[in-house]
C-alpha cells in the first residue's frame, strides 16, 4: 500500500465511530472482536448517537419547514448508513417508537405521517411512491422489520425495460434515482429474511437495467444520461451517482461486472493528490443533524465507499473495451 492510500486511511480512522468501524471492516485486516467494539461506539459517540438523541417522542425527526414524513425517512437513512448495530437497545426502542407512534395517511394525495390513531400504514410498510418505498423497505428490513406487503407491492411495480419509476404508469421508461432506492431495499430485504427466488429475479432485472447503461448512461447513445449522475454526493437521499451504484454492486456482487469499468474509471479520476474524494453535492436539507462535510471539501464518507469499490474491483480484470463505445 502506497504513503497516499496510506495517509487516506488513517484520515478515516480518525474520524466518526461510524466512519472508522466501517473502515476497519472493509479496508483493513483488524479482528472481528476490534471491529465489533468499535461498531458498538456508533450508538453512544459522535454521528450515529446524535440521531438517536434527535428522535422526538411521538418516534418522528423533525426540522423546521419541512414534513415530517421527509426529516424521518432521510435521517433515518443516514442512520442506516452508518451501519449502526440494528440490535443494539438503543436503537431498537427508536424503531420501536416510530413503529407505534406515527402512521402514512392520505391527506388528499398528499402522503403524511400521523398518530397512529388516524389508521393507516406503520412507517415501515410504506405508502405509494416507489423510490420512498425503496427507502422504507430498506429501512424496515435493516432494522428488523421487514414487510412482505411492501416488498410485493415493488416487485408487482416493476417496469418491462427492468427498473422502477415514481412517475409510473404514465410514464413506462425507468428512473435511475427511483431504481437504485427500491434496489437498495430489495437487497436488504433479502439479508433479512434470506434468498427468495421472485425477489432475486426482480432485483436482477433491475441490477440489468443499470449494467446495460454502463451505470450511467443513456441505452440509445451511450453519452451520460445526467452530469449530475458524475457528481459525488453524500449524503444521497433518492438521488442517483456513480459511487451510489458502485456501493450498491460492490454489497450486493462478490464479482465486479465489467460493464461497470467505466464507472469505476471516473471514481477513480476524481481522487484527490492528496487520495481523498471530495463531497460533490450534499442533499441534505431535511436531515435532523449536521453530517458535518462541506460541498467542495475532503468528504469522509465518499473517501470510504471510493475505497473500498476499488480494494473490491482490486485483481479483478474488468475488460479494458469501454461498454460506451457502441451503443447497446
């Protein structure tokens, strides 16, 4: 390993307990028992715990002039990128508390969160758009409440070109943003609850429609199908970039498809002299604490998952003839 990889990864040893324990776990060859003790810290120190102080007692996470509903399912997702322990009691008296408190409730069109009393679905089973159900379902599996009903409900969703789109049916062509959220939670809900052979076949249809696209671009041209796609974002919320989907295949493959060689080339560009990755975009106006990184700026988190796509790509030969070079 060279002094740059070197220093990049004693960067990220020294930051937040949900930073290094994930570094250690997937950069290093630290023991299971050093990696767990560090795991445990995420509950009680810096970013992880600042959450979990932030949950208001009716189970929502609130910040002003924006709903509920968003301020929750966002920073609950940060939480879940933490890889905080979903077992740890902590954490399973938030989950708990949400689950009875507050239910989806149709305000005329409008999805809300509302005291349980109004009816309507927990906040794990989800209400109508499939890239904020990707999200619960995410959500609820990581955190040990799976729904079959909402898993169902995503795979019935399915589009015929393989992904998923909010705008559906009026619109039959599928959305990167919305198809990686639902990707995310059909994953997770399959470590959950273990392999089943509908739910494997839906997620790989979808895996497809982003592998045939190079993970990003366009099937008729082969030219990049959003620039914003090729800016590095942490946090994402539903939003879709490269090192998203990099992430999301490098968790769910135990081989590196050469049709994202491409993607992983761009990454790869974009780390710093210094051997960090910067934070190009941050869609972080509803959540309920500071991440703490500055557009423009060295960024912990996209350094990680930059990492530790390449240790994954790292003597795997992904072909060199670039998927963009004739059109699919």
């Amino acid at each position: 390993m060279n002094l740059v990889k070197i220093d990049s990864l004693n960067w990220l040893l020294d930051g937040d307990p949900a930073i290094r324990w994930q570094a250690m776990r997937d950069l290093t060859d630290a023991s299971p028992a050093a990696i767990e003790a560090e795991r445990v810290r995420v509950c009680n120190q810096g970013l992880g715990a600042e959450i979990l102080a932030c949950q208001q007692p009716d189970g929502s996470w609130r910040v002003r002039e924006k709903p509920a509903w968003l301020a929750t399912l966002f920073t609950l997702l940060l939480l879940r990128a933490t890889c905080i322990g979903p077992a740890e009691p902590a954490v399973q008296t938030a989950v708990a508390r949400l689950e009875t408190g507050l239910r989806w409730n149709d305000n005329g069109g409008r999805w809300e969160l509302r005291p349980r009393e109004t009816g309507g679905n927990t906040f794990f089973e989800g209400e109508v758009e499939p890239c904020i159900n990707g999200g619960a379902l995410a959500l609820g599996a990581y955190f040990g409440r799976p729904s079959d009903s909402l898993v169902r409900r995503l795979v019935g969703e399915q589009l015929e070109d393989g992904g998923w789109n909010c705008e559906a049916p009026e619109s039959v062509r599928s959305s990167f943003h919305t198809t990686i959220c639902v990707l995310e939670g059909l994953l997770e809900y399959e470590r959950a609850l273990a392999v089943a052979p509908e739910i494997t076949a839906a997620r790989r249809r979808g895996e497809e429609y982003l592998l045939k696209r190079s993970l990003f671009r366009r099937l008729s041209t082969g030219e990049v199908a959003n620039p914003e796609f090729l800016e590095l974002a942490f946090p994402p919320r539903y939003h879709y970039d490269i090192l998203r989907g990099l992430d999301y295949f490098r968790s769910a493959s135990a081989d590196p498809d050469p049709r994202i060689s491409d993607a992983v080339r761009y990454v790869e560009t974009r780390r710093q002299p210094d051997g960090r990755w910067l934070v190009d975009r941050a869609y972080d106006e509803a959540l309920s604490v500071d991440v703490g990184e500055s557009v423009g700026q060295p960024s912990r988190w996209n350094t990680l998952r930059a990492l530790r796509v390449l240790r994954w790509c790292e003597g795997k030969k992904l072909t060199q003839s670039s998927p963009s070079s004739s059109k699919e």
